[in-house]
C-alpha cells in the first residue's frame, strides 16, 4: 500500500541552522521538498565530486590483471581529494604527450624525403654569409628554374626534387625567376633526430604514466567512499543554503528563524514530534494539497516487497494519488516471466543461480537480498510453466522421458495431447492444438489482468458517479474479449455473425450478448467517464474529444491482442532451442566433436537465456507498465520517498 503522508513546515533558530540539519537527519524521516542552495562551498563539493567521478571512471577504465588481487588503501578525505586530482592531472599530461607526438610525427612525416633536417645547420651557414632555403618543386620543372638563381639538389624521389636555394644575401621575397610549381618548405622547430628522441621520450613517459594510474586502482575504493561523503556534503549544503529564513524584531532583539518545507509518512509522525519537541522545533503539518510534490512510500508484506529490485532498476515510482499495484506487478510478472522463458530446463538454471547467489551473501553476511528471493521465485515459476508445457532445454519429445510427458498439462503440452490421443509426438495436430490454447491464455492473461484494473477504478470511484463510467470501460473489455477470440484466438469455434456453430445462450447467440454489452459499456463510458459533479459536462467533454474516445475501443482490441507477445516470444525462443539441439546433435555421434557439440550447447542456449531475458524486459515489463497502468490510469509520475537520513547516505 501507499502509506500516507503528511506535510510538515518545521521553523528553527537561523544561529542553530545547522546543528538543527544535522539533529533532522539522524532522525531520518522527512523527505524535503527540494530546494537550491548556493555558496562558495557548495560550489567547492560539487567540484570535488565531479572531479572524483572522473577520477574513478579513469580508473574503471582501467584492466588490471583479474588474477592479481589489488590490495586496497584508505585514504582521508584530503588525501582522496589529492589523489583524485593526481589522476586527473596524470591523465591531462598524458593526453598533452598524444597531441606532442602527433605533432612531432607529421613534422617526420612531412620531413621524411629530406633525410636528416637541422634548422642549427642552416643557422651556422647564414653566420658565414650562405642562406639556404628548401624549396620542392616537380622533378620535370625543375630546369625551368632561373640561370640567376643558385640552386642544390638534395635528391629527386617520387617525381618530386628537392633543392636548396643559396643566396648571399638573405632573401625576404619570393625571386621572380623562381617556378611557380616550387614552393618553400618551412624549416622544423627542432632536429629531425631531436624530433625523433622527443617523440621516443614521450612513448616512454605515457608508459610510466599508465603504470601510475594502474598503480592507483589501489585506491578506487577509498575515492567511491570519498564520493559518497560528498553526496552527502552536497545534500547537506545545499538544504543549509537554500534554507529560507527571515528577520523580524521583538523585545528590541533580532531574532532570525529559518525553515524548510517535507512530508513525513504517518506512520513516523510521533517519532518526528519527539525529535521536534527534544530539539526544541517548531512545526506545522496538514494533508498534502493536490498539487504538492507528495513523495510516494511503499510499504507491503515481504512477499510483495520481492518486486522493488525490479521497479527501482527500471526507476518506476506510482503517484502518491495513484495505485499501488506491487503484489499485482510481482503475480503477472512472475506469469510473463515464465511463459517467456517457457523452458523447464532454463527455469531451473535460473532457480540453481539464484540459489547460488543466496549462498554466496550468506558468507557475506547479505543472505535476505531480495534480488536473489525474486530470482528464485522467477525460476520456480518459470520450472513450472516449463514443466506444464513440457519443455525441456528445446528437447524433442521422443528424446525425453515418459516421466515428464505425463507431468505435463494436455491442453498447453503437445507432447502430452499427442501421447493421450495415440499420435505421434511430433504431430502437427498436437502441435496446433496446443499453440491455440497457449494463445487462447494469453488472452485469457490479458482479460483478467485488464479487468482488475477496471475493478480498481471502480472501487476508488465508488462515491462518485464516475464509477459508472469504469464499470462501462469494464463492460467493453469483456465484449472485446470475445472479439479477440473471433479475430485473433480461434475464428473456428468463436463467430461474430450468426450460423448453426454459434454458440447460444438463453437463446441468442454469444456474438449479439458481447457486442451488446460492448456498446452498452462504451454507452456508460461515453456518458460517465469524464464526470466531476455534472452528467452534462461530462457528456460534452466526451463530445468535445469524440476521435479519442472512438480510439479508446481500439486501443482495447489493441491492448489485449499484444498480450499475444508472450506466447509469440516464447515460441521463438523454443525454435532457437530447437535449432541449437538439432546442430549440436550429431556431433555427439563422433568422439573427437563432443567437446564442440558440447560448447556449442553452451553458447547457443547461453544466448536465447540472454535474448529471453532481454524480452522479459521489452515484453513483460511493458504489459505491467503500460497496458495494464493505462488501464488503471497510472502515469508512473510518483517521486520516490527519500527521507533526509545518515542512513539514506
């Protein structure tokens, strides 16, 4: 459920501003409305905090050798501040050193045809009276040159010559004899062999420098706890600037109170009086309004509370005025799951790993972490939907024991129908009949699924006549329900019009009752759904967006067709399944191709585990948050409770 909340104003002495911060968070209740701080220190820890981030993603970037075990330091929060500034600074040098030897490398580059260049040479020359100058110019251009001009060629290589223009004189122009083909070719800052050595002494220095930054992954952990403090400072800064606070006079004595603005569950409130009252507060509390920013707070039995690593990974939070649809998110999801997986085989891996992981925190003292419990309990439902449908790994019913076929549920198992009417196990029949009962529950899924979130909105609406228009909404999901089995489900035994295979009821055929309640429900709909204390109004809001609500039978249709997915995806990852069994078997016909066969099992159901889990995400997340929540009309729009806490930190 969502636990209620209150809105609390608390007022301090602005001389016991912080003291008073400090008291508010070892309570640990209340959760601030947010506000803007300011300051030279705040502005310094946010500078500190940037700057250790990078200094911890260089260093994350960094592959150590995973069989040497580094041996962390702890480091003062002064020391990790000069530590994380040493990296950054290590890291500007060696980018500086990069940007030197690229230079240094197109001057050899550019340079190369000449051989050994120094500008002192040619420095030495013009101190006794003979300038040079490197020209390059066109090797069939180069008799062209002017009988004035004196001229040494240092080589012809690539169709190109390279010369030297002498001169007693130094020349400031251009000589007008010389071709316009030859161009000047700019002397280097250094030596070519100084160049060379620069870029060597460089290489060497970025060796050294990545030894450094290697070496300090000694101190990755001392910078995460440094970072953590500075969230912490941070917080705290920024509500002990941003705190508003006023001035007033009394008794000829300024006294100065600031305050700050949060909500505190109900079921902390008494505590939060006690710390108010021991630490001489001020306080004012009301029911949050309408528009107040009220966080939301969850609290379930630990069943329920299985789903929280799941919704905090996807950072979805229900509005405080909204759902709390927990132990319904945690019971389809667990459905989805499993039909998504679909494999009794992959269920129990999952059920093993999640064991193992139970294990694991068990020496670590972590043993109750709820992400493993939900691993286990997605395993075991997965097991058991895999057991239902008998598959196992993708494993071809003849290959598989009596045993499990008899464990299977006929109507979901083809293995099981064929073996029941005396078919093959490989029979198409079996096959088809148990792929339309797979569909047929999805739909079933999805008509149970969307009918809670109506019942819901029912009940929240039960004092208003808007009631009504969720009971319609209702109404026109169980008419599209049998639409979809018409359409989409099994067109065979379900019909829209009438003939001697419809099924009657109380005399008139099922298709005539459905789509009659389908317009009687859109009827109700149309009329209530908007109401807020008028019958008309709501009826001209419904005129005014009349496309919307004639999308809204669509969107039902839609919205119960796509929970076909599930059996889609699952038929896809058993086809996978298949494919890797049926190249991997006949390698184990050959003694030296097991190893093979055997690594490509691995692979191969090691990638549909990934690809079933990506489609858990994309799938079965999706017909929790958005097709059941549009039903239920959550917009997922909820802030998080995060009280102001040490704890929190």
């Amino acid at each position: 459920m969502i636990v209620k909340m209150k809105k609390v104003s608390l007022v301090v002495l602005d001389s016991q501003k912080k003291e008073s911060l400090k008291a508010l968070r070892k309570l640990g209740v209340v959760h601030l409305e947010q506000v803007e701080g300011s300051g030279a220190v705040l502005s310094a820890f946010k500078e500190s905090s940037a700057r250790t981030d990078k200094a911890l993603s260089i260093l994350d970037e960094v592959k150590a050798d995973k069989k040497l075990k580094i041996q962390q330091v702890k480091l003062t929060g002064e020391e990790a501040s000069l530590k994380a500034k040493e990296i950054l600074d290590l890291v500007d040098r060696k980018k500086s050193l990069f940007d030197s030897i690229n230079q240094d490398t197109q001057e050899l580059s550019r340079l190369e045809q000449w051989g050994a260049v120094d500008p002192s040479e040619l420095a030495s020359l013009a101190e006794k009276g003979i300038f040079a100058y490197m020209y390059e110019i066109p090797s069939e251009k180069y008799a062209l040159i002017g009988d004035d001009l004196e001229t040494m060629v240092v080589n012809s290589r690539l169709k190109t010559t390279r010369f030297l223009l002498l001169s007693k004189e130094p020349v400031e122009t251009r000589p007008a004899s010389l071709p316009a083909e030859a161009f000047s070719v700019p002397l280097p800052r250094e030596s070519t062999d100084v160049l060379a050595d620069s870029i060597r002494k460089a290489h060497q220095e970025i060796a050294a420098i990545d030894r450094e930054i290697l070496a300090s992954k000694k101190y990755e952990s001392a910078l995460k706890e440094y970072r953590k403090q500075l969230a912490s400072d941070i917080e705290f800064e920024n509500i002990y600037s941003g705190m508003e606070h006023e001035a007033y006079e009394e008794n000829d004595e300024g006294i100065k109170l600031a305050w700050l603005t949060g909500y505190v569950p109900v079921d902390s409130f008494e505590r939060f009086k006690t710390g108010c009252r021991e630490n001489s507060w001020a306080f004012a509390s009301s029911d949050p309004a309408d528009e107040d920013p009220v966080p939301t707070k969850l609290k379930n039995n630990k069943l329920v509370s299985l789903i929280y690593p799941l919704t905090d990974f996807l950072d979805v939070t229900p509005g405080y005025r909204e759902y709390d649809i927990s132990s319904w998110f945690l019971l389809f999801f667990c459905i989805f799951f499993a039909m998504i997986f679909g494999d009794a085989g992959y269920g129990a891996l999952i059920t093993i790993a999640g064991l193992g992981l139970m294990l694991k925190g068990l020496f670590k003292g972590k043993a109750g972490a709820s992400v493993n419990f939900l691993i286990v309990l997605l395993g075991l439902t997965t097991f058991g939907w895999g057991v239902l449908t008998c598959s196992w790994f993708g494993i071809d019913g003849k290959m598989l024991p009596r045993e499990l076929i008899e464990l299977s549920y006929e109507k979901v198992s083809k293995f099981k129908y064929a073996l029941v009417n005396g078919l093959p196990l490989d029979s198409k029949a079996a096959e088809d009949y148990a792929n339309l009962n797979q569909k047929l529950f999805c739909f079933v899924l999805a008509f149970i699924q969307l009918s809670v979130a109506h019942l819901k909105g029912i009940v929240a609406n039960r004092k208003s006549l808007k009631a009504f228009g969720e009971f319609g909404a209702l109404l026109e999901l169980w008419g599209m329900f049998y639409v979809v089995l018409a359409m989409v489900g099994d067109p065979e035994r379900f019909h829209l019009g009438l003939d001697e295979t419809s099924i009657m009821v109380g005399g008139l055929p099922l298709s005539y009752i459905c789509i009659g309640v389908l317009f009687f429900g859109f009827l109700l709909n149309f009329v209530f759904s908007n109401y807020s204390g008028s019958i008309k109004d709501s009826v001209l809001e419904s005129v005014k967006n009349i496309i919307s609500v004639l999308l809204g039978i669509v969107n039902v249709f839609s919205d119960m067709v796509s929970y076909i997915r599930l059996w889609a995806v699952a038929l896809a990852g058993a086809a996978i399944s298949g494919t890797v069994n049926a190249m991997a078997g006949p390698m184990f016909g050959k003694l030296t191709m097991v190893v093979f066969g055997v690594l490509l099992l691995v692979f191969g159901h090691g990638l549909n585990l990934i690809l079933n889990l990506l489609s858990v995400i994309v799938h079965g997340v999706r017909l929790n948050t958005l097709e059941f929540s549009q039903h239920l009309g959550m917009s997922w729009s909820g802030i998080k409770y995060r009280p102001f806490s040490e704890q929190e930190q």
